[in-house]
C-alpha cells in the first residue's frame, strides 16, 4: 500500500513538473542574466538569460530517454 502511494505521488508530480509551461531552452537573452526566482522564471536564470527551469526540465527529459533505451535494450538482451 505505501508503495503504491510513493508511486502515485511520483508518478503526479513528474507529470505535474512536465505539463507545466516553460520557456524555450535555446533562447537567449543577455537583458535577464543572473535574475532571481519569479513567476516567470521559476528557478531564475544563468549568465546567458535562459531560464534555469527550462534547462532543467531539458535535461531530465534527456536523462530519462537514455534510462528508457537502456533499460530496453538490457531487457531484449
């Protein structure tokens, strides 16, 4: 029972995480560097203006595309 609950609020909150908006992770704008957390961006930005959030959403998406192929791979294997 607690592992189901541990996966339903995994499961939620990364759905939750990747529905919400985000900026585009290429853009650049030196108007906005080193800004602090705000409704716009959610987790501030970097020296190059893009949003901290986004890049990290990025990442993860890649991240878990990799663990995905991998863990097929293993298993046809």
């Amino acid at each position: 029972m607690r592992k189901k609950m541990t996966l339903i609020l995994f499961g939620s909150t990364m759905i939750l995480f990747f529905l919400l908006p985000t900026q585009d992770i290429d853009k650049v704008n030196l108007n906005s560097t080193f800004q602090g957390m705000s409704q716009q961006h959610l987790l501030g930005t970097d020296n190059l203006g893009r949003d901290l959030y986004s890049l990290f959403l990025g990442g993860a998406m890649r991240t878990l595309t990799v663990v995905g192929i991998s863990t097929g791979i293993s298993l046809i294997a």
